[in-house]
C-alpha cells in the first residue's frame, strides 16, 4: 500500500486476466469465466527471462543463416536480412531500407533490452520512475509484431517467384530462425507482470530511503 | 408483458450492470483497486494512479462490434478469393492469393512457417471477428450463445496475433523488391485485407472488454 492508493491485491482480491472481475483470490477460479485467478502471474519474471535468453540466442543465427536461396541458372544466392536491407538502401530506396532496419534488426534488440530492464526493475535491481516504465512496457507491447513483416515477404517471394526452370526461391534456415524470434519476444511481453514495478515501488517507498545495508527480510 | 421483452429490452440499454453489491475494477497495470462507476457514452475511466484507461463505454457498442466484424468477414472472404499481388514478367502472368503464398511455403519445405502465416493473417482474423459476432448478435437480444464466454476468453487470447496490417505491410515491401525485375501491381486482394485492418480495428475498439464480459453476466442471469 501506498499513500491512499489501495491494491487489489492488499485486499486478497485479484482481477482475472480473461474477463477483468475483480474476486476473492480465494475463490481460485473466475466465478464469471471460470479462468484461475492470480494476484499476480506466477514465475513472470523466470517465464520472462527464459524466453527472452531464447530469442536473444536465435537473434544471432537468424542473421546468419540465409533467409532466402534463389539459384538462378545453377547459380546459388543466400540472401540475409541484412544483405537485403543494404540492397534496397544502395538502390536509393532508402524508406523501404528503414522499414526493414527497424523492423527486423532495432525492433527485437529493442525489445530484448527493454524487457531486460523491465525485470531488473521489477526486481529491485534498478529505480526508473513509473512514466518511463509505463512508456517503455507500452512500446514493447505495440512493437513486438511488426518484426513479423520478413516471414511475409519471405513468403511472398517464395511462392511468387517460381519463374520456370530457370530461377527458384527456397526459404532459408534463417527466416525458421527470425520467426521464433519475434514469437518468443512476444510471448516475453505477455509472460511479464507489470504490477510487479509498482509492487516493488511501494515497496522502496515504505523502506526507509536513508539505509544502504541489505534490508532484512 | 411479452415473454422475453423485458430481457430484449435490458439487451439495447446502454452497458446493464450485473446484479450484486459494490463492485470493484483493478488496473491491470498497476493493480490500484478502483470502485466501479457506470460512465456516460464515449468516455473512458482512467487510473487515478498510473492513468492507464481501466474501462471504456462505447456509444452503439454490441450494434459497432457486430457490424465491424461482418464487414471484416466479408471483405476477408473477397480477399482470399481474388490475388493481392499480381505480376508480370517474361511473358508470365502470376497472381497469388494468401493462401497460394501459405501453401508454396509449405512446398518449398518450410511448412512451420507456412502455417505461422496461416495462423496470424487467416485464422485469428477469422477467430476474432467470428467470434465478435457469435457473442454480440445473441447479446442484443439480451441472450448468451452457448459458450460464448469460451469464445470470449478466446478471442481476447487470440487479439495480439492478428498480424493483417503487417501482412500488407509485408505486401509493399515484397512489390517494391518486384518492381525491379518484373512488372507488379497490387490486386482487389490487397485492397480487401485493407480494409479487413480497418474494419478489424472498429470491431475490436467497438466494444470494452468489461462491458462484453457485464453484458454476457447480465444476459446469463
Ligand atoms: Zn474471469
Ligand atoms: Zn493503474
């Protein structure tokens, strides 16, 4: 508790993640939808973690491996995420370039670093003010999808440019690669418990701010 | 009075409230428990402490939600039918449509790939506003479709995956790499997927997520 803001969760109550009812935790199911009731998500932070190191781990082969292989007349061509953003940008298309820049290499660094923020303040590890964390939580939440646009076009290339015999289009290992990437961000996004900064803010806030030995607990 | 007409009479008011004492809605951001208070049309409630929106009331929202995700079925259906990228290109004409791009992807050896495409630009649509309209159309005649609360928890799990607005972006970006070696247009396809987003975009803001569930609890009682 903090000043004469009261939390559902100082009162036993918890809102269910499904349909929004505020119930006795107590009660263990929604009696609305029938969905388990948390005061807060359980393992959000080892959940977010783990599945944040995964994505991190698959960042670097997905730009590695190629994303597309066309052979052209016996000729074998890789093409990265990268090496098709630089086409685009040496050809003077540089919007397009951008695109691809923030969607496919800022967005899931982005992501991966704000999330890993996000835990180190919902762990106590760091003191950012609540507007910047909502902020940041707000944009992981918006962005995380629109990585997604390389498998697209991946797709859209492969089935499109099947020109005879003479050119084919084969996906690469790398775009198998991409895709757990943006789905595991976005499973890191959602596996995260944002109630728990605001927990762990009360809880800077009740401890006297002067001490600097661990506190007992 | 008419059997069923006070409930078809509940069912057009604006957001009922569910029968029971002082009722309680939490930030789903910061947890801070707020007493619920019914809001006038086209206002939203705000957290006093983080100022994240808790609830919303929505003018017309079962009549909106219902109408959004008809046109989002609809147009969806249109775009699956005709191509969204038409080219040309050594005398080749080839027009893919979505499910074309899905299944080459599936061909070419990469079917998790294939099927994640499935998945977020065919399927969640579909489960979205299908679902919008099997829960709301029954609800403005104050009744609940057998397991409409299923559906409803499903459509709110399925909400972030629905990927049409970056498909399309997906579409530019693929036109522009074309243009260079072919000649490429976009079809009726696209222009129904955009409107898809749009209309998906209408239904999904149509109706608050509260005022759904309080209306299925009313309709149930
Ligand atoms: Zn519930
Ligand atoms: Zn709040």
């Amino acid at each position: 508790m903090s000043g004469h803001f009261v939390k559902a969760a100082d009162r036993g109550l918890a809102a269910c993640h499904s349909c929004g009812k505020v119930s006795p935790v107590k009660l263990e199911d929604c009696p609305r939808c029938g969905s388990r009731l948390h005061l807060r998500k359980p393992a959000s932070i080892e959940g977010t973690v783990a599945l944040m190191l995964a994505a991190a781990a698959l960042y670097i082969p997905s730009h590695i491996l190629p994303v597309l292989r066309t052979t052209e007349l016996g000729v074998v061509i890789d093409n990265t995420i990268v090496g098709g953003m630089l086409t685009f940008w040496q050809s003077g298309a540089y919007p397009i370039a951008l695109v691809i820049f923030a969607a496919s290499i800022l967005i899931p660094l982005l992501k991966i670093a704000a999330l890993s923020w996000l835990c180190l303040a919902a762990t106590g590890k760091m003191h950012p003010s609540p507007e910047k964390l909502g902020r940041v939580y707000w944009i992981t939440e918006l962005l995380g999808r629109w990585s997604m646009i390389d498998i697209f076009v991946v797709g859209i290339l492969v089935s499109v440019l099947q020109l005879g015999n003479y050119v084919t289009v084969k996906p690469g290992p790398g775009a198998l690669a991409f895709a757990g990437v943006v789905v595991l961000t976005m499973l890191a996004a959602m596996r995260f418990e944002p109630r728990l900064l605001w927990d762990r803010l009360d809880e800077d806030a009740e401890a006297p701010a002067t001490t600097h030995e661990s506190s007992p607990s | 009075m008419i059997k069923g007409f006070s409930r078809t009479w509940r069912a057009m008011l604006p957001w009922p409230r569910p029968r029971g004492g002082t009722r309680y809605s939490a930030c789903h951001f910061c947890d801070t428990l707020h007493e619920f208070a019914p809001l006038e049309e086209d206002m939203a409630a705000r957290c006093t402490r983080c100022g994240a929106v808790i609830y919303q009331n929505r003018p017309a929202s079962l009549a909106r939600a219902t109408a959004f995700s008809l046109a989002a079925l609809l147009l969806m259906a249109l775009g699956h039918v005709f191509p969204f990228l038409t080219m040309d290109a050594a005398a080749m004409r080839r027009e893919l449509t979505l499910a074309g791009a899905a299944t080459a992807l599936i061909d070419e050896n990469a079917p998790i790939l294939g099927l994640s495409v499935i998945l977020f630009t065919m399927v969640t649509p579909v489960v979205l506003a299908g679902g919008m309209i099997y829960v709301c159309l029954p609800l403005m005649f104050g009744r609940a479709a057998p397991g409409a609360e299923f559906t409803a928890k499903w459509m709110s799990r399925s909400e972030p995956w629905n990927m049409v607005e970056v498909f399309l972006l997906g579409v530019i970006v693929s036109l522009l790499k074309l243009a260079k070696v072919a000649e490429v247009g976009f079809g009726i396809g696209f222009w129904s997927f955009a409107g898809v987003m749009l209309c998906m975009a209408g239904a999904v803001a149509g109706i608050d997520r509260d005022e759904l569930w309080d209306r299925l609890e009313v309709a149930r009682s």
